[in-house]
C-alpha cells in the first residue's frame, strides 16, 4: 500500500516546521501521531504542523491533530483556502486551537 501521507520536516534556527502532504485516516493516523511525537523531542523552540498539503482527513486523523495540538503545544499553520480548512472548521477544530494562515504567521 502506498504511503497516504508524507512528513517533510525542516529545522531552521528558532523552529521546527512539519509539513503533511496527502491524508490522514484510520489506515494511518497511529503511525503519524508517532513521528509527529518523535520530530517534537528533537524540535525546536517552536513546533510548526502545516497542514496546507494535507489533502484529506478523517476523524481518527482529526483526533490525531487534536492530540497532538493538546500534547505537544504546537502551532498550527492551515489557510482558509486549504482543502482540509472546512472540514477541521465544521468540527470545531478551531475553537479551540488557534490556526495560523501560514508557517510564517505561525513564526511571528
């Protein structure tokens, strides 16, 4: 089976900035909350989840982003015009995390 999401992470100086390309579902949501908890032990100052590229989501992969917002005290990097914005918006997603519109607003 092909990988359904793909994890790129980039270090800078004051960040740690992870960039999920593709889905996140049942099939798949243990496994990202894993390396999402491993890239968090070696981030940092701030931890950085943009989701831009995220492309589909299902409950068990919202309750991952939940979590992981919850545990790890990241920031969440997520456009109005990204695919997964509504559907983590209908939930309430943002009502309780705030959502930054890019990882450069998520930085300042």
């Amino acid at each position: 089976m092909p990988d359904l999401c793909t994890i790129e992470t980039r270090h800078t100086d004051r960040s740690t900035v992870v960039r999920l390309i593709g889905e996140i579902d049942a099939s798949n949501a243990a496994l990202i909350d894993g390396e999402l908890r491993a890239i968090a032990k070696a981030a940092r100052n701030v931890l950085i989840v943009d989701l831009n590229e995220l492309e589909y989501v299902d409950s068990a992969g919202i309750a991952t982003l939940e979590r992981t917002t919850n545990d790890l005290q990241c920031r969440i990097a997520i456009s109005r015009a990204a695919t997964v914005y509504q559907t983590l918006h209908v939930v309430g997603f943002n009502e309780g995390h705030e959502l930054y519109d890019s990882v450069g607003e998520a930085l300042s």
